[in-house]
C-alpha cells in the first residue's frame, strides 16, 4: 500500500514535474498575442467616448436618435474627434476639417473605402468606389474623362429634352417630388452610363435596376423570395444586359458614346498600342461593375439634391421670385437668339447656383462617409488602431457655426465669399472625391430653369419631417401639387 502511495506519489510529482512548465508556457504562448495587443494599445491614446455595451455598442443610440443630435451631443462632449462602437465596429468620428482632410486627402492611402460586403456584392465589387491604389487611379481617370465639363457640355440638349418632357405631365397633378425626381435621375445617369441605347434595353435596365435598388435598401438575407434575394437575381440578369450590349458595339467595331464607350475605348485602346502606361485590360464584369456602379452613385443623390431644392425654395419665396428673375432673363436671351438652353447658359446663373451650394451644404445628403484604417495611424495626438472605421462628418462640418454662421438658416447669399477650405464638401475630398458633380449640378440647374418659369408648387400635408431612405429626405418625398404659374392654388 506505501509502495503504491509512493510510487503514486512519485508519479504525481513526476507529473508536476514535466506537465507543469508545459502547462505554463501554453498559457504564455496563449497570452502573448493578448500582451503584446495589450502593450501596443497601452501606450497609445485612443480617442475620448463611449464603446457602450459589447457588440451592440452605441448601435441602438444611433438608430434611435436622430443622428443629428448622434452626432452633435457626442461632439459637444468629446469634441471633434470622438470613438464609439456601431455593430461591433470600432469607429472615430471626425468633424474637423483639418483631420477629415488628413483621412481623406494627404494620408489617404492610409485609410481604404469600406462598405458592407452585402452592398458590395450588389453593386459590384470592382467598381471604382471599392478600389484604392493603383486600379482605383486608372479606374477613376476613365470615369472622370467622361463627366468633365468639357465632355458633359455636350449634354445639356439631352438634359434639357429630358426636362421638357417631364416636367408638363406633372401639371395639375400631385406629385411625389423624390418618385419624379429618380426617374429623372436616372434618366440622366444611363445616359451618361451608355451613351445611346435602345428604348427596350433601357426599359430592361430600368425595371432590373428597380429591384436591384429596393434589394440593397433592405435587410441583406439571401434567402429565396427576401428583397435581397431578387435584387441579386436581377444583379446577374444586369450583368447579362450588358455583356450583349457590349458584344453588340464590339461586332460593329463602334466603342459608342458614354461612360461604356470610354471604357470599351480604353480597353481597344490597349489591344492596339499594347501600351504599358494602361495596367490594367478591363473584364466585361469589371465594365459591367462599373456601369451600375455610377447609375448608383449618381441616382439617389442626385434625386435628394433634386427633392431638397423644391423644398428650400417652397419655403422661401423670396429666394424663389430671385431665381425665376434670373432664369426669364436666360429665357428671354434664348427666345431673341432663337435656341435652346447651352452650357454657356448654365455658367451664366450665379444667384440659381448659390442657391443649389446652399441645398448641398444645407441637406448635406451624404451626412459622412466610410474609411478604414489599414495601419495604426496616429492622428491629432490620438491613435487610430488598425482595422478601426473612421467617419469624416461631412453634416457636422456643414452645420458649424463657426464656419457656417447661423447654420440652419437656408441662407444662399453665404457662398457670395468662397467657404473656407476643407469646410465644403457636399461631394467628399481627395481622391474618391465625386466625378458626377458636374452633371449633378447641370441636372438642379436645368430643371430649376424650366420649373420656375413656368410653374409653381405647393407641399400637400405635413409640410416638415425628413426621412432616411437611404439618403435624408423631406418626410414621404415630398408630396406637391404643381400648377402652372399663371394660376393661383385652390
Ligand atoms: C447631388 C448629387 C451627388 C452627391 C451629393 C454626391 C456625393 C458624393 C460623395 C460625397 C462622394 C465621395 C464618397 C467618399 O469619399 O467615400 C461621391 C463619390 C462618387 N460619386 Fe457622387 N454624388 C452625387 C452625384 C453623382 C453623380 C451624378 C455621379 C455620376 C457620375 C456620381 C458618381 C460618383 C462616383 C463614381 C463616386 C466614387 C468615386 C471614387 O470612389 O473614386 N455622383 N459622391
């Protein structure tokens, strides 16, 4: 019984022995990676605010409160660079000017485009706003070539037809200003997109776009029969529109016009020169990411800007009889030179733009944007770890009082002096700032032209409210009733 008490002994000293430097250099090896994260984090100096609880974080805060007072509450507590934790994603918010720049303009390749997964799988995930880099430079040179002013003058008539066909069904009538103002919107984005196109291939885009659009507003379960589901399907069937319309130009040999046209171009371009300079041959998928990833990014904004603007000037009529001044002043040089609206007439509308700068700084339709931190980053004296999500708030830099005086005051006469740099930016900064302003801003330009001349609109209902969906709104699209201007509302 001692023997087998002393040999059990012995083996379990033996046992101690040999397990327990094995046990405590697995729980070393097991602690050093949360020692050396514990170490490098311990001496940097994260932003100040709240992470909130775990994984949720400040999630239900945001989706709650109107992110306005999200924003300006913590901005008021932490000041301009603050952190919190949105569906267990770390992120610094931003609202000065100077560090937005940093994030966005000169440490820019510190910090990559993030979007959901889900989003990026709809829209495409080699279309130009996912890209950093080298690709991102070439993609974004083509995309850009085609909405200079130089290129995008040669599409006011196109603008302007339009305009002129749409607006006079809407007389008499009430109408949901966003509902109007995307078929408006997208109207002009595919044309830009394909330069010419058949009406029943354009009917086809539009009724796939139309599903891929309410697919990506709603919860992404990929699940037979859920919104997602379908926007997906009609995702490929896209694809497939316009591969054809691609095969079609190749078989004529004609590039044709638009954003497809440039980039179909490129792509020849290449084949024939063999040239170095162009890294990169572009897929039809990467065409076709790229096509339906401008018609996205040009859509709903635009519509917004569009909505926002009808709004500002129903509720302001003096600014309303100074636009309609200026434009039957375009009107009447247009009626005794016997011709249609030009660009030259578009540059000639100064009180009508200051108008438009203050519907974007106002509305601020893109309240922020998305970045990632691809290293630690040490920015104004705090650390940014890897891998966090930083948001430059475009919304509370356009609402501060110490740029913008007075700042919920719709005050065009502001942008008579140029806004401080880095305080404006309705369409973002740096290298993914927006190609499409130009053409956003012909689009407000030439509808306010024909609208104010002749017609003149009421909201029907609530008057005030905004909705998000997914850009901010007047509450239900803004429901008016247009009548032509020679009229008085009953
Ligand atoms: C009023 C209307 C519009 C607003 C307010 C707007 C706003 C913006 C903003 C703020 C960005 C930068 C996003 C970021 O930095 O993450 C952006 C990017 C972009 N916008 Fe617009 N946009 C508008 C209209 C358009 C139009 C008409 C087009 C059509 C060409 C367009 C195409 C794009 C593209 C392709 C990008 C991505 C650029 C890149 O990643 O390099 N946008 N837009």
């Amino acid at each position: 019984m001692q023997a087998i008490i002393i040999c059990l002994d012995y083996s379990f000293l033996h046992t101690l022995f040999i397990i327990t430097p094995l046990l405590l250099t697995s729980f070393f090896l097991l602690l050093t990676p949360f020692l050396q994260w514990w170490h490098h984090h311990s001496h940097k100096k994260l932003p100040p605010g709240s992470m909130g609880w775990p994984y949720l974080g400040e999630t239900l805060k945001l989706y709650t409160e109107n992110p306005n007072s999200f924003f300006s509450n913590r901005q008021k507590r932490y000041g301009d660079i603050f952190k919190t934790n949105i569906l267990g994603c770390p992120c610094v918010m931003i609202s000065s000017p100077e560090a937005a720049r940093i994030v966005l303009v000169s440490e820019a390749h510190l910090f990559k485009p993030t979007y959901p997964p889900s989003k990026e799988k709809l829209i495409g995930p080699e279309a130009v706003f996912f890209q950093q880099g080298a690709y991102h430079s070439m993609l974004k040179r083509l995309v850009q070539a085609s909405f200079l002013p130089s290129t995008i003058k040669h599409s006011v008539s196109q603008v302007d037809q339009i305009v002129t066909k749409m607006v006079p069904t809407w007389a008499n009538t009430t109408i949901n200003t966003l509902q109007e103002m995307k078929k408006y919107a997208f109207e002009v984005a595919a044309i830009s997109a394909f330069g010419e196109i058949k009406e029943v291939e354009m009917e086809e885009i539009r009724e796939l776009y139309r599903c891929l659009e309410n697919g990506y507003n709603s919860y992404p379960l990929h699940l037979p029969g859920t919104a997602y589901w379908h926007a997906m399907k009609a995702r490929k069937h896209l694809n497939e529109s316009i591969r054809r319309i691609i095969e079609r130009r190749k078989e004529s040999s004609e590039s044709g016009g638009g954003l497809l046209g440039v980039l179909l171009e490129a792509r020849s371009e290449k084949k024939k020169k063999k040239k170095k300079k162009m890294m990169y041959e572009l897929s039809d998928s990467q065409v076709s990411d790229n096509l339906i990833g401008v018609i996205f990014a040009a859509h709903d904004t635009t519509a917004s800007a569009l909505t926002w603007v009808l709004k500002y000037l129903h509720d302001n009529t003096n600014l309303l009889e100074a636009v309609t001044k200026e434009q039957e002043g375009i009107k009447n040089k247009l009626a005794i030179e016997n011709r249609g609206l030009s660009w030259d007439d578009t540059r000639q509308m100064p009180f009508t733009t200051r108008v438009i700068q203050e519907t974007l700084r106002s509305a601020s339709i893109l309240s922020f944007t998305f970045r990632e931190a691809v290293t630690d980053v040490e920015l104004e004296g705090y650390t940014i770890p890897k891998g966090w999500k930083v948001l430059p708030l475009f919304r509370s830099i356009h609402h501060s009082a110490h740029f913008f005086p007075h700042p919920d005051k719709f005050d065009p006469s502001r942008f008579e002096v140029p806004p401080r740099p880095n305080t404006y930016m309705p369409f973002g900064n740096g290298v993914h700032s927006c190609p499409g302003s130009e053409l956003a801003k012909l689009e407000l330009l030439v509808l306010l032209h024909h609208l104010t001349i002749s017609y003149r609109w009421k909201v029907v209902g609530d008057e005030d409210g905004i909705q998000y969906g997914p850009f901010p709104v007047p509450k239900h699209g803004l429901p008016v009733k247009i009548i032509p201007r020679n009229k008085i509302f009953t």
